[in-house]
C-alpha cells in the first residue's frame, strides 16, 4: 500500500514537473503591446537614473548607524553631482528591456530582469522593483512550467530579501522587494487558476454544446427514419394494389370493357386513399396551419387502426388476392399506438402478398393471450412462373422498430407449403 502512494506520488510530482501544452501563438496586438512596455519602462528607468544618480537604496554600514558627514564644498566651486558608474547603464537596460518577452519566454524575461535588478542594487529604484514584479507576475502566469515558475520567484524573493537587506528601503518595510515579489507570485498565482477554471468550462461548454448537437442531429436522423417508414407504409400499399389493378384493367381492356372500368376504378380508389393517407403523414408533420383561414385547425384525421381493417381488406380483396380474416380483440379498447402498429403489420403483411406472391391467398388472424396481441398473415405462396418482385426488407424492419417501440417483437419467414408467415406479438397493455 506504502509502495502505490509513493508511486502515485512520484507520478503527481512528474505530472507537475512536466510542461503544459503549448499557448496559441501570440497576436501581434499582444507582441507589440509588450515591446512598447519594455521599451517605456526601459526610457524612464534610463531617465531617472540620469537625473537622480542617488536615489538608490542606502546601504548602512554594520558599525556606524549613519554614513559620515560628507565634507563642504569650497566657497567659489561648482557643486558637482556624483556620475553613475558605467556599468550600470548596461544594467538598467538589461533590468527592463527583456520584459518585451515576458509572454513568449517569460522565465527567461524574469531571469534576465531578476539578475540584472540584483547585480546594481545600491543603484536600484522603483522602476527596477516594477520589472520585477512584472517579470515574476508574467512568469508565473504565462510560462508553461508552472512549477518551475514558482521555485524561481520564491529564490529570487529569497535572493531580494538578502540583497537589499543592509540598505534602507526604498518603500515602507512591510513592502521591500522580497515581499513584494511573494504578494506578485500568489496573485499571479490566483489568475493563472483563473484562467485555468475559465478554460476548462469553457471546455466543458464546447463539449456540451457538441453534444447537444450530435443529440439533435441523432434526433433528426431517427426522425427521417420514421418518417420514411411512414411514408413507406402509407404509399407501398396502395401503389402496389393500384400497378396489380392497372396491369389487369390493360390486360382485359380489349375482351372485358366492364371489368377493365371496375378495375380502374379500384385504382382511382386506391390513389385517392394513398393521396389521403399520405395528407395526413404530411400534416402530422408539418402541423395545422392556424395562419389559413381555409384550412380547419382540427381537419386531420385520426391515424388507421383495426377499425379500418375491413377497408384494408377490401382494396387487397380488389386486387386478386382472396383474404380471410379473424378477428378477436380485448374487451379493453386498444391502445392508439398498439392499435396503429397492429393495423401496419397486417398492411405490410398484405402488401408483400400482393408484390411477391401473386395469386396467393392470404389469411389474417388476430387474437390476444394474457396482455399481448397476436397477430398472424399467412399467404399460400405465388405461382412459381410469375416473375419475383424487387424488395429490400425495409418494411419488416421498420415493423420490428415499430414494435420494439411497445416492447413487441416480429417473425417472419417461408412456411413448409411454400407460403409466408408473419408473426407479431405485442403488450397491449401499457402500464
């Protein structure tokens, strides 16, 4: 157990220790930004060391509480200033100039300002502990190693402290260049967090908006889905009822005048019901259109059950293909979406009936057992000359979807005489 923490602890000091992924490039807004404020900062400190070479930190001696008295200047001489060392004009460039990196190469920027500030410290002003605390605050803030960053500002808080610490400060005690540069490194400290926390949900903002898109667009394809079954369901029965009667009327056109109208008629029936059926898909769709003043705000119908079954029955009966039917339903009225699958499964069923075997007959039986509703249509197989109709299966499967919806199932498939059968089980109670 002692081994697993250590190992879990040796792994969250690697992942502390190791970079983080690497910023987006900087604009050139923020590039510029940069240098103008290194090259301002670096001017003033320029200037001020200029016009007051002594205003530096006072470094008191470890003997005497106070430096001694500097001796008057002769009557009748010029009073002359005390010129900076050459050396320091180097450093005060060095002290401010680097800050024009601070974003992109903010430890290094830091080093460089930290080492210039501390090598003049008896010549160090404001402006120096303003770079800084700039270089620390942009190091902790921007740099990819955010530890690192840490460790270099409390050293260089530690190296401050001891620098400046035989001289009067500058600033009142409680703000001398360590401790200025500690209140800089948590409060970049707490932005960095900020910006960590600002990030992350914006993150988990984009995730979630992702995934409420691909939930919608899920929604949209389901929905096309079921709209194509619908449309399925509604069109391929009667258009398949409305070719067997088109191909008999053409057929008897010339013998049978009579039957060639009766015909035809069963095909004006069959696209009137299509096109009726198929207003009603439309309109479930798109909804009543209040805005119309013609078109009535409850003018849909309601959807086909097994109340319409005889109707159903009749058109397929009107095609050629002799039907039988038994039906035996629960004292209890159907559910309306039991009632509309049920009456799908027999439309489908009729429907491959009338594409793939013509001149079958075909048997529809519906019973119910305990809490489900059973369904069977049986045909007894086409004749074995007549050509194979063209399917895909798209309609069985879009009757077991439907049915799955209810917790139902479906079988279909070749019975031992050379017919089909299709077989449907579904709750009809729907607690």
């Amino acid at each position: 157990m002692e081994t697993e923490d250590r190992r879990g602890w040796r792994q969250q000091l690697r992942d502390a220790l190791r970079p983080e992924t690497k910023p987006a490039p900087l604009s050139r807004r923020a590039v510029r930004a940069d240098v103008v404020l290194a090259i301002v900062l670096t001017v003033v400190a320029l200037i001020w060391l200029a016009r007051y070479p002594d205003s530096g930190p006072v470094r008191i001696g470890q003997d005497a509480p106070f430096p001694p008295p500097t001796p008057p200047t002769p009557p009748g001489l010029p009073v002359r200033e005390e010129e900076p060392s050459s050396v320091i004009w180097p450093l005060v460039v060095l002290s401010a100039l680097p800050l024009a990196a601070r974003r992109r190469y903010p430890l290094a920027a830091f080093a460089v300002v930290m080492t210039a500030t501390l090598a003049m410290v008896d010549d160090a002003s404001w402006i120096s502990v303003l770079t800084c605390v700039i270089g620390a605050f942009s190091a902790v803030v921007h740099s990819r190693y955010r530890m690192w960053a840490m460790a270099a500002m409390v050293i260089a808080a530690v190296l401050a402290g001891l620098a400046f610490r035989d001289t009067e400060p500058i600033l009142p005690g409680w703000s001398s260049p360590a401790v200025v540069l500690l209140i800089a490194g948590v409060l970049a400290g707490l932005v960095r967090t900020w910006r960590r926390q600002l990030a992350a949900s914006r993150d988990r903002y984009a995730r979630l908006q992702q995934t409420q898109e691909e939930a919608t667009r899920r929604a949209v394809e389901e929905e096309r889905a079921r709209i194509a079954a619908e449309l399925h369901d509604v069109v391929t029965h009667n258009v398949s009822v409305m070719v067997i009667q088109a191909g008999a009327a053409r057929k008897v056109m010339d013998a049978a005048p009579g039957r060639s109208k009766e015909a035809l008629l069963a095909v004006e029936a069959g696209g009137r019901a299509a096109m009726a059926e198929l207003r009603h898909v439309m309109g479930l769709l798109a909804g009543p259109d209040i805005g119309r003043p013609d078109t009535p705000a409850d003018g849909l119908e309601p959807q086909p059950g097994l109340g319409q079954l005889d109707a159903l029955t009749e058109r397929v009966r009107a095609a050629g293909t002799p039907v039988g039917v038994a039906v035996s339903l629960p004292p209890d009225p159907l559910p309306p979406g039991v009632d509309l699958a049920a009456y799908r499964v027999v439309q489908e069923a009729l429907t491959n009936t009338i594409k793939h075997a013509p001149g079958a007959e075909a048997s529809v039986v519906i019973g119910y057992a305990d809490d489900c509703l059973e369904i069977e249509v049986t045909d007894t197989g086409g004749a074995h000359d007549s050509p194979p109709a063209d399917g895909n299966g798209r309609g069985l499967i879009g009757l077991r979807e439907r049915l799955a919806v209810y917790g139902g199932e479906l079988t279909a498939g070749p019975t031992l005489t050379g017919g089909y059968r299709i077989k449907a089980r579904v709750p009809w109670r729907i607690a």
